[in-house]
C-alpha cells in the first residue's frame, strides 16, 4: 500500500532542503572557527525544519530573502565553485582532462573566423 501523503510531505521537505542548501551554500572553510560553521549549520537547520513543519513561514521567508540580497555574489560564487568541483569529478570519472575557462575560450577562438 503506497501513502501518498507521505511520499508528498517527503517531496516538500526535499525540495526545502535543496533550495535552503542552494542558498545557505557556505562551507567550514568560510568561518573563522569551527564553532562558527556549526552555529551557521544548526541556523539553517532549525530553518529548514521550521519551514517544512509550517512553523513561522512569513518570518523565516522574509530571513532567507533578506540573506539572498546581502549575500547573492558569495552565492553565486559558491555555485559556480560547486559546478566546477562537479565538472571535474564527472571528468575525472571518465578520465579526461578536466577542461578551465581559458581552454574553452582557446577552444572557441580556434574556430572563429578571422
């Protein structure tokens, strides 16, 4: 017997999470200390459940929106950082050579018509 309202409640809890790591994306290496990662960490976490247990929604909302517009460029960096890690992991797995900016640009330049 399949519970659909489970799989549901499952399904809105992992699309929270994704969104909240997207944007709460920072890593120990950012923090000055340990101890401040974990508070970073056990912040976003007590978010994330609040949001998926339906717990002061309006308050964590306006929270995460007014973190995204202080810190869009350190997201944005950490995005781009997470792509390139994943690029090259997907390379290495293949064996290839990972591929930078500079060697697509090169790339790209060579057949370009002059």
């Amino acid at each position: 017997m399949v519970v659909a309202s489970g799989t549901n409640s499952f399904a809105k809890e992992m699309t929270i999470r994704k969104r909240m790591g997207n944007i709460f994306n920072k890593r120990v290496e950012d923090f000055p200390s340990l101890r401040d990662y974990n508070d970073y960490l056990e912040e976003v976490e007590d978010m994330t459940v609040n949001l998926v247990e339906g717990i002061d929604v309006p308050a964590i909302e306006a929270k995460v929106a007014r973190y995204q517009k202080e810190n869009a460029e350190q997201i944005m960096n950490a995005q781009a950082r997470k792509a390139e890690e994943f690029a090259a992991a997907l390379a290495a797995s293949k064996g290839q050579p990972v591929q930078t900016d500079v060697d697509m640009i090169s790339e790209i330049s060579d057949h370009v018509p002059t």
